[in-house]
C-alpha cells in the first residue's frame, strides 16, 4: 500500500494509470475490469467517462468512476469525501488543506447514486472479484441514494487536490 506519509494517517489507492472505481461491494464479481469477451471491457467504458465524476452500471447497481486524472485517493469519514492527491509536500499538509478545500470549492460534475451498502475503490483494470490481490479501499456508506459532486481546488501555494463528496439524499 502506498504511504506518503510515514506511517500514513490514511490508506490511498492509486491506479495503473487509468481512472479509479467504487463499485458496490454486491456486485464486485461483475466488473470484469480490462479483462473481457466485449469489443469494449468494463475499463474501456471507465476510460470513456467524461467528466471528474460518472456513473456506469455494474449488475443491478451502478459504480462511480473518480476520472479526470489517477490521483491517489483516500476518503474521509468524518467529510464523506473521496480526497485525491494532485500535490502536496506531505500528507500532513494535504490533509491540512481539506477544510479550506471544501469551503471554498466550485462542485462541479454533480450526479446521483444509489448505493446499496459498502463500496470497494480500485484500480477500474482489475475484475472486481480480484481487489484482494490489489490496492483496494472498502468504504462503508449507509444504503440509500447520494449526491456525488466533485471538484479541483488548491488550498494552498503548493497544494492541489481533487475532492468527490457524497451527500446522503433524504426520502422525502
């Protein structure tokens, strides 16, 4: 697992090269990743995502794709927000620009997603039924439907970072 800090208050994932997927950890056994009998794999269409932030369908549910670039990412509980690591001397000082971050942010790429529990991010090449064997973060999320928005904000004169926050949408 890759610590930018040591030891690392947080665990980040990063990919391959290609965007990041959270897919609901019911239906990881259908994302089949770069692997595939399709023309187009489950990875090709993550590729094809235009935008920070896109949903693609993964069995009877949807995943979220965190696209743009393949910033290392972690999510934080306590914001429910996926925090993506553009630059940033230390992970002290990423974590430090949060706060500020998410004040003053312009959201952008806002979408809807219902999850239906626990979901697993991961690198969108590797079939779901194998994050064991790769970095892999499980985030735990009350089922229900979520406003996912996202945005790119520098807190400070040498941090960047993405965010992709989550919202838990009332039934009402």
């Amino acid at each position: 697992m890759v610590r930018y800090a040591d030891p690392g208050r947080l665990e980040w994932v990063e990919s391959g090269g290609g965007p990041l997927i959270a897919v609901p950890e019911t239906v990881l056994p259908f994302w089949a990743g770069a692997d595939g009998e399709e023309a187009a794999s489950d990875y090709d269409r993550a590729c094809e995502v235009d935008g920070v932030v896109g949903l693609l369908p993964v069995g009877d549910s949807a995943a979220l794709v965190l696209g743009d670039e393949p910033a290392s990412t972690a999510y934080l509980p306590e914001h429910a927000a996926f925090v993506r690591w553009c630059a940033a001397n230390s992970e002290d000082e990423l974590l430090a620009g949060v706060p500020a971050a998410l004040a003053s942010a312009d959201w952008k790429d806002e979408v809807s997603w219902d999850v239906p529990g626990t979901v697993v991010l991961f690198d969108s090449a590797w079939p779901g039924s194998e994050t064991e064997r790769t970095e892999s973060l499980k985030v735990a999320l009350e089922p229900g439907r979520y406003a996912v928005r996202a945005a790119n904000v520098q807190p400070g004169p040498e941090t960047w970072l993405g965010l992709v926050q989550l919202r838990r949408i009332e039934k009402g």
